[in-house]
C-alpha cells in the first residue's frame, strides 16, 4: 500500500492528536504517502484531503480535540454516500483509511470495506463503551479531569457541609462515573448498567451524616437521569444542604493523559501496519496491555461487561 488517509469522526476525544500524528509518521516510515482528511466523513465527501509530512503532525502530541476537526455527516450514512466517498478516495489514489470515532464511525467504515475499500478503525470516545477494547481512547483523559473537579467540589462541599450530586458523561455506560467515583471517594455511584435504590442512597448518607461526615459526594452517569432529580429526592428525604453540578464537555477536553498518548501512539502505528498486511475491516484495541486487532463485526456483536467488584468496591469503601 503506498498511500492511505485518516480522519477523525463522532464525538471529539482527548488522545486522538496522538493517534493522527502516529498513523502519519508510521505510514512515512513505511514508505507511504498519508492524507490527513477534515471534518470527518462530511470533509471526505467534499474532497477536503491534505498530504501529510512528519512536520504536520509536530507539535500535537499535547492537544485535546482534533486537529483534524470532527463532523457528523447524515449523506455518509447512504449507499449513495459511501459510495461517493469511495470514490473521492480513488480519485486521490488512495488505499487504505484509517478512522478514528466510535461506534458510529465504525459502522461507516465498515460498510466502506463491505463496498471494497480498506478500513481500519481506532476506538476514540471518553465513554469507553466499545466492545472489543478495554480501554478507549480519551477515557483515562476524562476520568482524570472528572477527579479533578471531585477534588474542588470536595473542597466547597467540606467548608459548607453540604450534600454534592455531580453528573458526568455516559449515556448508556457509567464507566466515567465508576472509574471517577472510585478514585475521588464518592459515597454513591450511580449507572445505568445497574440499577439503584433511592432509599439506599439516602439511608447511606443519613449513616454518615450520623458517624460524623461532613460532606457527601454522589456520582450520576446523564444515562441514570439528570443530576437535579436525584438532588431534589435527596433534599426532600433528608433536609441536607444539597446542590448540584453538571460537568459537561468540560470532560471532552483537555490535554490528554500520559496513558491516553501511549495508547494513541500504540493504536496508530498498529493501524497502519494492518493497513501495509493488507488487513481491513478491523478496529485496533488493547486487551491485557497488548494491542488486538478485532473485527468489526466482533464490535458490533460484542457485549460490554460492567465492572461489579469494582462497583462493590467503591460501595464498601465510602463508608
Ligand atoms: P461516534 O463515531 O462517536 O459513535 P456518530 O454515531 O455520530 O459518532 O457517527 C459519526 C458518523 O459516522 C455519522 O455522522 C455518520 O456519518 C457515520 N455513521 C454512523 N452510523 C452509521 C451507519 N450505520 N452507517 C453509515 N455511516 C454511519
């Protein structure tokens, strides 16, 4: 293969500069021209192809978001749309892609390979909610920015003695919250995989409000629900002082995490020697510390386990 591309789709994670700028430099070590795609799938329908050198890359390692920037694109998701992207890429010669997204993304790529064009996908999204890795790009990036902003409402929480309830990011995977709850000392985790009883909850806080604690933190994955419910039902059952805060995208951004540019750096130089193999329709993971190469169809049918001993853990833990 001697020239390939890679783009950046879905939602924006920390760790994906890391991966751009190991896909360029790996593909140039291995004799090949790399194209640098803007704006995701809408960018490629559009033609938006820049040839890549090492030094386009220089300089990114450090930086959140994309510097590829990142796009939703509803024309990608027809036949008509993929096929037209198919041929944007033959036009510029191109071989071989390299996309970076989540499971949207994926399926995308996917079905650009079903149509005989090359892909392979790298896992990027904070929610760590792709089968087939343990741990997705970006994630490691958000659980820290999550404690650090525990450790500051930890710190008003104490002076007040007052009841926090913070909502993180997940929708349907309460891993940020888990992963966040744990390491920052919240007394209750809240995530969809599992479901909860209020009254536990509240019968918790009631129990170290009694041993003498002068504050609470509770942890909501948004797929639980929103944060101000629990907050309210928590006002009503105890009287406490209770407020509550919504962290947002604040934990999209950021500078990525040591691990999160390993990771990025490891996922995208396997990408590209998968790619030079001539293998396709794959997404790079990492299990047991090693870096997998998974079907995508294994993706699409695999099954996300949830941690419970960690859960149990943090349960007994915040007592
Ligand atoms: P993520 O990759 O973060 O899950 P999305 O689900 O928004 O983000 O997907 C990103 C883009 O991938 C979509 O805007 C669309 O262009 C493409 N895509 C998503 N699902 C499909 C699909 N089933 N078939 C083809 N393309 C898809």
């Amino acid at each position: 293969m001697k020239r390939i591309a890679v783009l950046t789709s879905g939602g924006d994670a920390p760790g994906m500069n890391a991966a751009v700028r190991a896909v360029v430099r790996r593909g140039i070590a291995c004799d090949m021209e790399v194209y640098g795609v803007y704006h995701g799938y809408a960018g490629l329908l559009d033609g938006q192809l820049a040839l890549m050198n090492a030094g386009s890359v220089g300089d990114i390692i450090q930086r959140g978001g994309t510097i590829l920037y990142t796009s939703r694109c509803d024309e990608f998701r027809t036949d008509a749309g993929q096929q037209k992207a198919i041929e944007q890429l033959k036009a510029n010669e191109i071989e071989g892609l390299v996309v970076i997204g989540g499971d949207g993304s994926f399926r995308g790529a996917h079905k650009l390979t079903e149509k005989g064009f090359p892909t392979i996908g790298i896992p990027g999204t904070i929610d760590n909610d792709i089968p087939g890795t343990e741990m997705t790009l970006g994630f490691d990036t958000a659980v820290n920015t999550v404690i650090e902003a525990i450790d500051k409402i930890r710190d008003t929480a104490t002076s007040h003695e007052r009841t926090y309830v913070v909502e993180v990011m997940g929708r349907h995977r309460g891993d940020i919250a888990l992963w966040a709850g744990l390491s920052g000392g919240a007394e209750s985790i809240l995530i969809p995989e599992i479901e909860h009883e209020m009254d536990e909850v509240i019968q918790r806080l009631m129990d170290g409000h009694r041993r003498g604690k002068k504050h609470s933190i509770i942890i909501v994955s948004e797929g639980v629900c929103s944060a101000s419910v629990i907050g309210d039902q928590i006002k009503e059952a105890t009287g406490f002082d209770t407020r509550v805060t919504v962290l947002g995208h604040v934990q999209r951004g950021g500078s990525p995490s040591a691990y999160d540019r390993m990771l990025g750096s490891r996922f995208g130089a396997r990408a590209v020697d998968l790619l030079q193999k001539g293998e396709a329709g794959r997404m790079v993971g990492i299990q047991q510390n090693r870096i997998v190469a998974v079907t995508f169809d294994d993706v699409f049918n695999g099954v996300l386990k949830t941690d419970n001993e960690m859960y149990e853990l943090s349960k007994s833990l915040s007592i």
